[in-house]
C-alpha cells in the first residue's frame, strides 16, 4: 500500500481525543487525494472502496493500539453517505 503509515499517523494524532475510522478514512482521501486514487485504481475488484477501506481499518487499528487509543464498535456515515460499521476510538 502506497499510503504510508506516516500520514495515517499524522491524521490520528490531528483528530484529537475522539473520532471514528470513517473520519480518519476521509480524511486521509482529502489531503492525500493523488495517492487515494492511485490505490483505488490499483485494486482489480469490483468493490474497490470497500477493500481499500477495509485495509486502511486495519492500519488505523494497529497505530491507534500504538498510540493508546481504545475503539469500540460503532456506526457512521461512509463515504457513499450510508451508515456503515466503523470504529470508535478515543483516548484512555
């Protein structure tokens, strides 16, 4: 994946205290628009979006772990605008 662990980290830390995976999600795509597509375009699937989310889940659990955060399941608009399962993290 092209979307380096640095920016993901970096948009952790600039949400503060409590967010979701979807914020972190559309966070990353906005200010990092160029390599987001660039990803999209690299997964042959059907459901592009879903996979690249899915993947970027998983980093933002594993340095949101690093960082002392604590997720719970949640629910929250995704990028299509539907109430889809995330997580909730916020700081211990």
């Amino acid at each position: 994946m092209s979307i380096p662990d640095t920016i993901i980290k970096a948009t952790i830390i600039a949400a503060g205290a409590e967010f979701d995976s979807h914020d972190v999600i559309h966070a990353v795509a906005h200010e990092n628009q160029r390599l987001y597509v660039a990803e999209l375009a690299a997964i042959d699937n059907d459901r592009p979006f879903q996979i690249l989310h899915s993947a970027l889940g998983r980093r933002i659990k594993d340095i949101c772990g690093e960082l002392g955060y604590t997720g719970v399941a949640s629910r929250s608009l995704d990028i299509f605008g539907q109430h889809s399962e995330c997580v909730r993290w916020s700081m211990a």
